[in-house]
C-alpha cells in the first residue's frame, strides 16, 4: 500500500519528502472534501518536491460541468500533477458520472500527458445527492479512468469511511475495482486505529491528513513528521 498525504503548502510539503511520503496529494481543506488548491502552488510543490515523489492534486468536489472539470484537470496537470482527483458531488447519476470522468480522460488522451485519472466518490453519497459509492468502479472502468477511489464528504464529524461503509462494503469495492483492472484508493479521516482493516482491505493507496495534523486538525493543525512517519511504519509493518 502505498501512503498519501494531503499537504496545502510548500512547507507542509517538505515535511512530506522529510517523512518519505511514497504521494504527495496537493488540496485546499478550506473548499471542501476534495478541495481544489490554487495552480501556483501545485506548482510550487513540483518545484520542490523531488522528481520521484509524484504529485497528485485534486480538482474540486465538482459539479456536473464537463467542460469546466476536464479545464481545471488540464490545469492541474499542467501545473504538475502525476495523479488528478475528481470529486464527483454534483453528478446526480452513473450516466452523468461517466460522462464527466470521459471528459477529463479525453482531454488527458488528447494532449498526451502523463497523468493517472481518480474517478473519487463519497460514502455518504446517496445521502448527499451523489451517485453511490459502490458505483464508482463501473464509472471508473466506462470513462478509462485509471482508480478508482472512496472518501468522506464531511470532514466536521469526526466520522471516518468504516463509519459510513461496512468492511463488506469496502471488501466489495476493492474486489470489483481490481476485477475491472482499476487501481484502488481509500481516504476519508482514517485514523491508525484503522491499519489493521486496511492491512486485511489491501488498497493500492491509502490517503490521509488528519491522522498526522497536530491535534488530529485537519484545517489548522499543520502536518507532523513524526506522526507521519509513525503511521508509514505501522501501515507497512
């Protein structure tokens, strides 16, 4: 498994490479879940990162405007991003969530970059007006996308993904995405309490950035080496 974390800064990013983070995922906690950062600081973090940590940046919790969402992917990739996270919010249906992620995978294809596409849903999304979380790997798979991924939509609770999604459910949505060759992600305030269900769930990526924020603070507690790297070795033991 490989660990993500979520820095907003250069300097939160540098505690990243210090604490040998395998991806470095660029968001704004301030708009939302899957928050979208500003392109010059992506920028900024490619910049100091080193080349072998890849960048990965999320694009917004997106409303259902294919065009506006495959711009602001193309944006980020030209920024510098290895990885574009497209949080589906706004797509009401399967059909219309395929139809936003072919958008971005078109415009990937069509200006040749080398970027992985995350078609990321939320476990809470039938409850939210969004498509349900067991559905993301079919959308994923029909828009050639290359992950498939799970996050919360609501950070303020304290409630993690294994609050909203039982481990059958999680257990479901790995053994599907794997079966339609999808890349797998799981996010959503995982704590280390947690490592031990996903040691048994095996995703390829496990995202987090409260569980290493100081105080458990995702929106003001800057990130810790010390946390990190304490999470990084407990995931791989």
């Amino acid at each position: 498994m490989l660990l993500l974390i979520s820095p907003v800064s250069v300097e939160e990013a540098q505690t990243c490479v210090k604490a040998a983070v395998d991806i470095i995922d660029v968001k704004n906690p301030q708009e939302g879940s899957l928050g979208a950062n500003f392109p010059w600081v992506i920028k900024a973090i490619r910049e100091v990162v080193p080349s072998e940590i890849p960048i990965s940046a999320t694009i917004g919790d997106v409303p259902f405007k294919p065009g506006t969402v495959s711009l602001a992917a193309l944006g980020a990739a030209h920024a510098g991003a290895s990885f574009i996270k497209v949080g589906l919010l706004g797509t009401k249906t399967v059909t219309q969530a395929i139809e936003l992620m072919r958008a971005v995978t078109k415009t990937i294809d069509k200006f040749k970059l080398s970027v992985s596409v995350v078609a990321a849903g939320y476990a809470e999304g039938t409850t939210i007006g969004s498509i349900a979380p067991l559905d993301i790997p079919l959308v994923a798979s029909e828009s050639a996308s290359d992950f498939a991924m799970l996050d919360t939509f609501n950070k303020t609770t304290g409630e993690s993904l294994f609050d909203h999604l039982s481990f059958a459910d999680l257990e479901t949505f790995i053994t599907h995405s794997r079966k339609l060759d999808l890349g797998t992600a799981l996010g959503g305030a995982l704590q280390r309490k947690h490592i031990p269900l996903l040691k048994k769930l095996q995703p390829d990526i496990v995202g987090i950035r409260s569980a290493v924020c100081e105080n458990g603070d995702r929106f003001h507690g800057k990130l810790s080496e010390e946390l990190i790297q304490g999470f990084r070795q407990e995931l791989r033991q």
